[in-house]
C-alpha cells in the first residue's frame, strides 16, 4: 500500500504529521442485503494512477444517492486511519483502505482539530472542508450492522468532506498544503456535537452558521432549527 505524505505549511500552529494512506474510488454497484436490491458508491477501492480531480469528484468514483451523496459540496469524503483500530475491534473484522466509502484514507486530520473552512492544495487542486459526513444506512448494510451509522454519530467518528475550489491532477506521490485555516475555529467535532446531540444550543448554531464555507445542506438544516423546525436526519441512518 502506497502511503502519500502530506505536507503543511510552514508557519501554521495546527499543523500536525498529515499523511494520504490511500485514494480509493469506486462506481455504484448493486448489492442484494436480505432480499432487497440496493444500489450503493460505498464501495471503493484504491488507485495508485494519477487521478483528475473535478469540482464533483476524482475520475472513476461516482455516487449512487445523489440526494444525499455528491455534489459541489461533497465531492470527496475523508475518514482518519487513526479510527481504523476501534472499527476492527467493534466489528471483529480486518478493515482495507476505503473501508467506510471514503475516497481519502488519511492521518493527523482528526475531527476535533480541523475546521470547516481549512483550505488545502491537494496535487493541483485546491479544496476545502465543508461539512462533517452524516453516515447512511447503506453503511449499516454494508456490515450487516443495523445500527453502526448511529455509532459513527455516537463516537464522533465521522469524517468529512472537501469541496474543490480548484480542478486539477493529483499525482501520486500527492504532496499537500495548507493554505488557510479558518479563522472561525469551528471544528467538525463542534459541529456534529450541535447536530446531532446539543440541537437546542442556539449560541452554538448561530456559531456554525457564521462560518461562510458551511455546506448548503447543514446552513439549512440549521436554520431551520433556528426557526423551530426540527429536521428529521432518521431515515438516513435506516433507509425507512
């Protein structure tokens, strides 16, 4: 396995010992899951090739739910390798790169250190974190653990997601800089906690939606919370 350092800027407090382990991508294929058809992009795989990154995606992935999946704002999904250990133990499995449908496998960039609104250069590209992920059911389906996208929101355990401010090749080996960290400090992990556990924390909502960079789809979920409306995220998790 190819292992692709990742290399920060000079000058930057938060810097930490960053490396790519794996870009994995994968097209949606059709699994059968206690009789029922399910189509699904959560299967990726690896790739040593240079890859063309696009405002939607690197070229050979794709998304199967592109109402909840992809997107401008979601174009690459990131999960930290240091999570890896606790999955293997929870699932009593070895676990391969890309294992959680991720299309970057990486270390050093833990949800509670990183921030909506950091901007990277990756390869040519440039990107930037936009949400936390939300796992769906078909990660469950994937495991056969009905419950395992509400453990993903329990521990923290997440991921995020890069949108690509910049097209361009990512050649391996990727080198990778930061270019801005945001001044807002509001980190994924600050951001899952409002979300799924401290909704009624309007101080903490109106926080988040002072960051400009939040994705579309959190920026109205948590105005309408703002407004009263709770948003019901439920299916995601069960596909009911």
């Amino acid at each position: 396995m190819n292992e692709m350092k990742l290399f920060i800027g000079e000058g930057e407090d938060r810097a930490m010992d960053i490396e790519i382990k794996s870009i994995n991508v994968g097209k949606p294929l059709t699994i059968t899951h206690k009789g029922k058809e399910i189509t699904t992009g959560i299967y990726k795989h690896q790739v040593d090739k240079p890859l063309f990154l696009s405002t939607l995606n690197f070229d050979g992935d794709a998304q199967a739910d592109l109402v909840h999946h992809g997107g401008v704002d979601k174009a690459v999904c990131v999960y930290s390798y240091e999570h890896y250990a606790y999955w293997e133990k929870e699932l009593n499995r070895e676990l391969t790169f890309g294992a959680f449908g991720e299309n970057l496998t990486v270390t050093g960039m833990l949800e509670d250190t990183i921030c909506i609104g950091d901007t990277y250069q990756l390869g040519e590209a440039i990107v930037q974190i936009s949400q936390p992920r939300q796992p769906c059911h078909k990660l469950a389906k994937k495991y056969d653990v009905i419950d395992l996208p509400i453990k993903f929101q329990n521990t923290g355990f997440t991921g995020f997601y890069f949108r690509v401010l910049k097209e361009g090749w990512v050649t391996q080996p990727v080198s990778m800089r930061l270019i801005e960290r945001s001044p807002k400090n509001v980190t994924v992990s600050f951001a899952n906690n409002t979300m799924h556990h401290d909704k009624q924390n309007i101080e903490a909502i109106q926080r988040i939606l002072d960051v400009e960079e939040l994705s579309g789809n959190w920026r109205k979920t948590f105005l309408k919370r703002l407004e009263g409306i709770e948003v019901d995220t439920s299916k995601r998790l069960t596909g009911d």
